[in-house]
C-alpha cells in the first residue's frame, strides 16, 4: 500500500491481517491521542519505535525501519518467480 509521504520517500507500507492493518502496527489505546504502536524485533529483542496518532504514520515508522525495508525485499523476492 502506497501513501503520499511513503511514495514520496520510495517506501512500501506493508499491510497485514491485524485489527491495525499494517505489519508491525498494533492498536494498544483505542480512544487515546496516539492508539498505535510500533514495535521491531532487533538482534533478538523488541524494540518500541514510537506511538503514532493513525495508523497510516506508524506504518510509514515501520517501512522506515531497516525491519521495515527487510521485509519488503522478503516479499518482493518471495513474490517473483
């Protein structure tokens, strides 16, 4: 999925089957000024990038990410034959 500012950047934001819709975004705070969560698994831990106000921005955290440009190029490879 593309957004103005990630197409802008030359970035994918990756979409996901969660209540948040995209990897690595989860929905923590309904009702609060920033509900969404980022979270990246580095060198075997987990690493909180921030809380985002939608879900859109924290997806755009994630494909910022080097996580983030990891997983694009999994799907990207995985995705040609």
């Amino acid at each position: 999925m593309r957004s103005a500012t990630a197409e802008a950047e030359g970035l994918t934001l990756l979409v996901a089957d969660n209540k948040a819709g995209y990897l690595g975004v989860r929905l923590t705070k309904p009702g609060q000024p920033k509900p969404y969560q980022v979270q990246v698994q580095r060198a075997g831990k987990t690493v909180h990038l921030g809380s985002f106000a939608t879900a859109k921005e924290a997806a755009l955290c994630v494909a910022r990410s080097p996580e983030g440009r990891a997983a694009v190029a999994e799907r990207a490879a995985a995705a040609s034959p």
